[in-house]
C-alpha cells in the first residue's frame, strides 16, 4: 500500500483524485437535474420522484456516503493545493499581467467559488434534506415551497447557482486535461462542454426554485 | 527600414543577493533605437551606469538569437515580455512607445531564487533534468540511421516537445509557480519515441518527485504556461504527462 500513499502525496497524484472526485460531483449534478426537472411534469411528478428516490433505500446511502468520502476528499486537497500553491510564489509580481486567453474568471475564483459552494451545500442539507427536515406530514412540495417562501433563501439559491456554474466551467475540462484526456480529437469538445454543461447547471437548477414558487 | 529613437522609464528590481530584501530603482533610457533589442537596450542602460559609476543591472543572456534559454525576466508582468513566441533577447524596442513606462522584474518563484538582480537560479530544472531527462544507450558504433521505424506524427510531436528550451518562462507565468509545462515537454519528447519508452514508468515517476522536491507549485490549468512559453510548447504535453504518471503509477512495477 506504501506505492498507493507515493502517487496520491505528488502533486499530480492529488490533482488526479481532486479530478475524479470532481467528475463524480459532475456525475450527480446531471442525475439531480434530470430528476429535480420532474417539478415541471406538476406538483405529484415531483413528489413522486422523491418518494421514488428514497424508495431506492440501501443503494441511495452508497451513494451518499459515496459522495461524502468524494467531498471530503476534493476539500482537503483543495485546501493542500491551495497553500502549497501560495507558499511557491513568496514574493508576488509588482505587475501581474494575463497574456491574455489563459487564465479566466472561473479559473482564477475556484477556491473562493469552492468554498461558496460548500457553504451552499451545508444550508441546502440543511433546508431540504430527508435525513434533516421531518417529512412526516408535509410532502417535498411543501417543504421546498416554504424554503423558497423566503426571499433571503431564495437569492442565496439562486445566486449559489452562478456560482456553482462558473466552478463548473472550469472544473470540467480541467479535470479532463488533468487525469491525461487530452487530444486534438475531442479536446474542443471538452472545452465546449465545459461551459455548456456550466449554462445548463446554473440555468436549470436556478429555474426549479422560480417554478416551485410559482407551482402554488 | 529606418528606425527612430524613443525615450523609456525603467523601474528595474535591484537586489546585491539572495538574502538581500531587494529594492525598485527607476531609470531613464534615453535615445533608444527602435532597433535595438530588449537586452541591447539594457546593454545601453547598463554603459551608462558604468560610466557614471554605478553598478550596472545583472541580467541573464547567451545566444541572443532566442535558442538557448538563458534571458528573460518579467516585462509589465510578461515573462519575456508583450510578445508571443518571443524570447527577451528577440524582443525589440519598436514593440513599444515614446514614453512608454517598463517594469522589469526577475522571474518569481520560490524555486528559482534570485541571485542579483534579474538574474534567477534556475538550477531546479537541472535537478529535474538529472532524475529522469535522459535515455540509456549503450556505447559503441552508432546505430543504422531508421533501424527503429519511428512514425513521421510521432517525429514531429517529439520535435514539438524537444523545442522546450528551458527558459523557466512557464514557472513565471503560472499563477501557482507550477513547472508542469516544462516537465512534460521533457517527459513527453522522450515519452513518444520507441527510445525513451523503455524507461518511461520511472522517468515520470522520477521527475514529478523531483518537480515537487524543489518546490514548484501545482498546476490548476489557467495556462498561462502555453499563451508565454517562446516556444509555443502545448500544454496537450501536459495532458501527456499526466497520462504516463498515472500509468507508472497504478499500471507498472516502479
Ligand atoms: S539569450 Fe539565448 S534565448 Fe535569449
């Protein structure tokens, strides 16, 4: 075992699980989607998912235990990265210029975007989780329209959204390029995806909160 | 082709040594020739602080014809200055403006110390170098010319990755100090030719160790590396090496 602790302590090692844990998060934004736009097939559609959903029982705790070993995996080396990084650059640039068509906004933000969306993530379990809020006598309808009642909740929403798409825009291909999937063959592909896939996420989850609300 | 002559302010980083904190110094270059090069111009600058008695500005040349990779330092936070492709000794004057203002900077990186001035110990890359850039050959007669069949892609895309010349350029200009780009381009000029597979697993192995043991940062894809290397080195080259350590890795017996 003493090889596997060796690749994972370099620092393409720990890119490459940043990576793959990265592509898993990708993997459950798309199937949380894909269900969560059952709200736009009415009020039972949705309620049905969800109930659905739970019914899948054992299989739905491995995943989330499954995707709590991958969060906090992708944090620590996150936080690892991030100060390894500052530490290689002790003396900063009078004028730190872009050559422009390199580094981006997205790219530039993914520790602060990071660290927003954990907090969003902490509040959304918070607010509408199974394991959380008691479901007894309220359907997911429910609980999720009073969420979203809230207009301070509901910005926060929303705005996590954008925020979740610009980490998203850079997190895709960089974890393509990163675990060595790289060619001129479909390369463009990835890059386009990117920010597709970004449009998509930021767009389709900010609408479910506006069509929860004007579901009533 | 006539030139003209320009009038510069240089806010130059002076530093006597690596432990010295290091200062700004402002100079004017007066009358520069449109067709002086970048270091020809610092050449100008630096007589006239010899002949008034100061200590001229250290900086790092060689070939002055861009091969050799030994000049550059940070213009307005360009490593190696505005243009692509360009190394500092090939840049020149008519790229800029009467009046313009210039600052230069030595290249910042916790791995390449500064040793005066512009100049940088870049001798990080040696170390890197020495753990895994490098093939075994038996001595002897020379092998026949084409005695491996090596494909005409897989010619150029080495050639593409043996174009690196070292300058340090790519540390520069990541935000993260990483050498990524400079690591896979000497992985993969090896990685892609049937000579350098045999010890492919190792030297990947290897040389992220030692990129790592000299305190480089890690790369997050911003590629600023690629937009200033000189040599328009891809950072599809980095793909590659990311590729070969994760087979070393988990698909070899090093
Ligand atoms: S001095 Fe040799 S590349 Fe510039």
């Amino acid at each position: 075992m003493i090889w596997v602790a060796r690749i994972f302590s370099t620092s393409i090692g720990k890119k490459q699980l940043m990576a793959v844990t990265g592509i898993l998060f990708l993997v459950f934004l798309t199937t949380h989607l894909l269900g969560n736009l059952s709200i736009y097939g009415g009020i039972e559609a949705f309620n049905a998912y969800a109930e659905h959903l739970h019914a899948l029982g054992k299989l739905l705790v491995v995943a989330e235990v499954g995707l709590v070993v991958a969060l906090i995996i992708h944090v620590t080396l996150a936080i690892i990265l991030f100060f390894e990084n500052r530490k290689a650059r002790p003396i900063k640039y009078a004028v730190d210029k872009s050559g422009g068509g390199g580094r981006t906004l997205s790219s530039q933000t993914m520790p602060f975007t990071g660290l927003l969306i954990l907090a969003f993530v902490g509040l959304h379990l918070a607010n509408l989780s199974h394991h959380i809020v008691d479901q007894t006598n309220r359907t997911i309808f429910q609980i999720a329209y009073e969420v979203f009642a809230n207009k301070g909740i509901l910005i926060f929403y929303l705005a996590s959204m954008v925020v979740v798409g610009l980490h998203v825009r850079h997190g895709l291909w960089s974890a393509f390029q990163t675990i060595g999937a790289n060619h001129p063959k479909y390369m463009p592909f990835i890059e386009w995806l990117s920010i597709f896939f970004a449009v998509i996420v930021a767009v389709g989850f900010g609408s479910l909160p506006l069509a929860i609300l004007a579901l009533k | 082709m006539s030139g003209k002559n320009i009038n510069l302010t240089l806010k130059i980083w002076r530093q006597n040594s690596p432990e010295d904190r290091g200062r700004w110094e402002i100079f004017q270059a007066k009358d520069i020739s449109t067709e002086a090069s970048f270091l020809e111009m610092l050449d100008i600058v630096n007589e006239q602080l010899a002949l008034a008695g100061k200590e001229p500005v250290a900086f790092d040349h060689d070939c002055r014809e861009g091969i050799c990779g030994t000049c550059g330092c940070a213009v307005n936070g360009r490593p190696h200055g505005p243009d692509r492709e360009t190394t500092l000794c090939q840049l020149h004057m008519r790229r800029f403006q009467e009046g313009d203002t210039l600052v230069i900077e030595p290249y910042r990186a916790r791995a390449f110390p500064v040793i005066k001035d512009l100049v940088v110990d870049r001798s990080a890359f040696d170390g890197v170098i020495q753990a895994g850039g490098f093939v075994s050959v038996n001595t002897g007669q020379a092998q026949d010319a084409n005695n491996l069949p090596v494909p005409r892609d897989d010619a150029e895309r080495a050639m593409d990755a043996a174009a690196c010349i070292g300058c340090g350029a790519c540390v520069a200009a990541c935000p993260n100090a990483a050498a990524m780009l400079f690591v896979s381009a000497k992985v993969s000029h090896l990685a892609v030719l049937p000579q350098g597979r045999t010890e492919a697993a190792r030297r990947a192995l290897s040389m992220v160790a030692q990129m790592d043991a000299a305190g480089f940062g890690n790369c997050t894809n911003h590629k600023e590396c690629e937009v200033e290397c000189p040599k328009g080195i891809s950072i599809s080259n980095i793909a590659r090496l990311n590729r070969e350590f994760i087979k070393a890795g988990l698909a070899s017996k090093e």
